[in-house]
C-alpha cells in the first residue's frame, strides 16, 4: 500500500501513464521497480496534513505521527473516510 498526497500522481500511478512528461517517468521508474521486486502495488490518497513523510519531502524535520496522535477519534475515523474514496 502506498500513500499518496499528490492527487495528479496518485492518479498517473493508478493509470500506469500521463502526457505531463515528469509524472510519466515517475510512473516508469514506480513500475520498473514494482516488477523487478514482483510488488504489486495499490495505491491511496492521504492528505498531506497526515502525511508523516511530508515534512521531510520539503526539507523540514519530521512531524512523525504527530499529527495523528493529536487528532480525536471521530476526526481520525473522517480521515481515514477521505483516504478511502
């Protein structure tokens, strides 16, 4: 399971393609690796607020999980909600 923050890319990657040149290889170098290593891979839209890997992607210390510890249970269940559509 991979999780993904960018929808353009969330949706390139489910496609397997895209006419913007940089998200086609970004598919092309996900797919090259997915089938050396026989993965099979699914991806999810997480928003970039739960994202623990967002910080660093922007050169920022890690908020680790942070951001969900702080959240209470019903805007936990509402996130991961979002993460399912």
């Amino acid at each position: 399971m991979c999780f993904v923050d960018n929808q353009a890319l969330l949706g390139s990657l489910r496609k397997g393609r895209s006419s913007a040149v940089r998200l086609l290889h970004i598919c092309r170098r996900v797919a090259a690796h997915a089938l050396f290593a026989e993965l099979r891979l699914h991806y999810r839209y997480v928003p970039s607020a739960l994202n623990v890997a967002d910080a660093p992607s922007r050169g920022k210390p890690s908020a680790g999980c942070q951001a969900w510890q702080s959240m209470t249970t019903d805007e936990v269940g509402e996130a991961e909600a979002e993460c399912a559509t």
